[in-house]
C-alpha cells in the first residue's frame, strides 16, 4: 500500500480577509484550522472532488487566492489501475506526453507566469504545461473554486501555483493580482491572456439584433482587459529583461460569421494589440505573439453542442479530428519559449485547416473527385 499525498496549503489572508488557514480534507468542505494544517488529497481524483468540494464551501469560505508551498504526490492506495482509454482519450493523453516530453520539461525554470482564464479549457492546459515545463504559475480565473482546482492539479503533479480569483475587467483586480504575482514569487515574465467573455456568446447576435450592453460588456473583457494585464505585465517584464506575452485570439478574429459580432470584433482588434506591443517594446526584449484556435473540444463546449451539431462542425476540418486543449498548449508553451526567441508579431492559427480550405469543401470541393471510402461523416452532417 503506497503512501497518502499531502497537499500543504497556505491561504493569501491578504486577498480573502480569513483568520488561520483554509484546509480542505477530501470528501469534505474548507473549515478553519491553525497554521501549518494539512489538506489530505487522493491524487487520483483530486481535481474532480477538490473543484466539487470547492464549490460546495464557497459560501462559507471566500477564498480568493490559495498558494501550495508543499507537494509530495507519491503513490496513493485510493488509485486503481485505469481502464483501456477510449481513442478520444488515447489523443488526449498523446497531447499531454507531447506537452510534458523530456524535451520540453525545464524550459521554464526561474520563470513565473500569469495565465488568465485558467480555471478550465485552453488556459487551464496552458497553465499545467508551463508548470511541467518547471515554471511557477499565477492561475486566475473568475471562477474562483476552479481555479483552486487548477493549482490543487498542478500541486499534484508539477510544482507550484497560485490561485486568484478576479475578474479582468476590473482595473483594480488586475492591479491586484500583478502585485500578488509580484509579491509571492518576485515577478513576472510570461503572460497568457486567455480570459473571454464566453458567457455572453449566447447573446452575442448579428448587428441589428445585438444588444449593445453585450458588445460593451464583451469589448471591456477580451479587448480592454487584455489590454490592462499587458500594461501591469510590460513593467515588471521590463524590470526582469524582457519576457513573452501570447495572446489567445480566435479563427473568428479572421472571418465573418452570422453571429457573434462583439466577440468577432473583439479578437480582431486584440491580432492588431499584440502586433502594437511587439513592435513598442521589442527593444525591451519583449515578444508578443497572437494565437488563433479553431474549433478547440473544450468540456465545456462540448457540454453545449449535440451530436448532429458537432458532426456539422468536424465536416470543416482538414484533419480527422477535432482540436484539443493541450494542441493550442503546446503552441502556446512553444511561444512563450526560448525556442521562439527570434518569433514576434505573429499571428499563428491553429485550426486543423478550417480557414484553409474553401466554402464548397464539406460538400465535396469543386472537383468531382469523390471522396475517400468510408467517409460517411459528411453524409451523416447533410442528413442533419
């Protein structure tokens, strides 16, 4: 029988305004105790029970940040031996070993990194592959429970990680957390935003239809909040000789659609922002790219769309699937990286070729070539 993982947690009494430390104790909630307590976590299913038992302490405990100064994740008796994994989790595993292979782990050591809209999707794989790659992470998110549950998974299995939950929208609040950044690991030198106003594209309509609050709410999100963690960030980037900034902008900042106009608008302007930064302060040694995902499975979006739905989206890629969270990672870390020194100003899209190809390609192109035995996903959409 292998022994039980301790997570040592410390609270920012600072950010949540506590008394004594928040310790969290699967299956359980958050209760008060003395300094020096301990969270006992199962690291089989730590980020599932943590991110549930979070939120079901939310209210009587305000976390606001939580810091791991202590990690010992070895093997646990609560883990079981998993089963085959299915070819979706075959890819995804694939994608993670690519994230963490030997080449790429300690391309981060002494770095600190902020990545915003970490809790889930794109940024919480962003976060966990600069962490395997050695760096500290500053995850934020504006749900805060899952970005505890972020950093309790990097605890697990990388190394150290502060969680703040914030909104990006809010001057102060992203004062805040460049500060707290600051003051609990010495600086900043590489800056994910990632963070989005994806709660509004329900509402995010064609132009005459689109309710202005939503296109104000959305521009003060991906555009000015952007804009205000790489105002804190270029600073203290500056202090430490230069840094990365990627910046996530979408295949939609590319492209028009029947919808989604504020957020369309939104990434395009943010392409021409990174352009701006990297031309302003690249004699500071400051590089700043854009990345442009396509259709990315998120959890969360796969939650939204049924299966006609998806089988219609997957008819537009080149590849025979569709992008993962830890594919736009591992660009994202490559950039960051000192493997992308000499590469500024760029604006990468990754998206399986959907903006490759032309408008007639899911219905066979404009040749009379057939397509490939076998290939029933593009029958299987028109029926839909």
């Amino acid at each position: 029988m292998g022994r039980r993982a301790e997570m040592r947690v410390v609270v920012d009494q600072d950010l949540c305004g506590t008394t004594g430390q928040c310790v969290l104790t699967l299956p359980g909630t958050f209760r008060q105790r003395e300094p020096d307590g301990v969270a006992e976590v199962c690291v089989a299913t730590a980020p599932q029970a943590l991110h549930a038992a979070v939120r079901l302490a939310a209210n009587q405990c305000p976390v606001a940040a939580i810091r791991v100064i202590e990690s010992d994740a070895g093997h646990d008796e609560c883990a079981s031996a998993d089963p085959a994994p299915s070819p979706t989790q075959a890819q995804r595993h694939a994608a993670k070993d690519q994230c963490n292979s030997g080449d790429t782990m300690g391309r981060f050591e002494g770095k600190v990194a902020v990545v915003t809209g970490a809790g889930a999707g794109i940024g919480k794989a962003c976060a966990l592959a600069i962490a395997h790659g050695g760096g500290r992470v500053v995850v934020a998110d504006i749900d805060g429970p899952a970005a505890i549950a972020c950093t309790a998974q990097i605890a697990a299995e990388a190394g150290h990680a502060l969680a703040i939950a914030m909104d990006i929208a809010d001057e102060q609040a992203v004062a805040t957390l460049f500060e707290t950044a600051e003051r609990h690991f010495g600086g900043v030198d590489l800056l994910v935003n990632n963070a989005s106003a994806m709660h509004l594209t329900p509402r995010d309509r064609a132009i005459l239809d689109l309710d202005l609050a939503v296109w104000d709410q959305t521009m003060a999100t991906n555009l000015r909040g952007t804009l205000l963690c790489c105002r804190q960030a270029i600073p203290r980037m500056i202090a430490r000789a230069g840094g990365a900034i990627v910046n996530m902008s979408s295949c939609q900042g590319l492209s028009g659609d029947t919808a989604q106009t504020s957020y369309a608008a939104s990434k395009a302007a943010m392409n021409m922002l990174s352009a701006s930064l990297a031309t302003q302060y690249g004699h500071s040694q400051i590089r700043c790219n854009a990345v442009a995902p396509g259709l990315i499975m998120t959890e969360r979006l796969l939650a939204k769309l049924d299966e006609c739905m998806q089988r219609h989206l997957r008819r537009h890629q080149l590849l025979q699937r569709v992008g993962r969270p830890e594919d736009v990672a591992a660009l994202v870390a490559f950039l960051l990286s000192d493997d992308a020194a000499f590469i500024t100003g760029q604006l990468v899209c990754i998206d399986g070729g959907m903006l490759a190809h032309v408008p007639t390609y899911a219905d066979g192109g404009n040749s009379c070539v057939a397509r490939p035995a076998g290939d029933t996903e593009s029958a299987a959409a028109a029926r839909c």
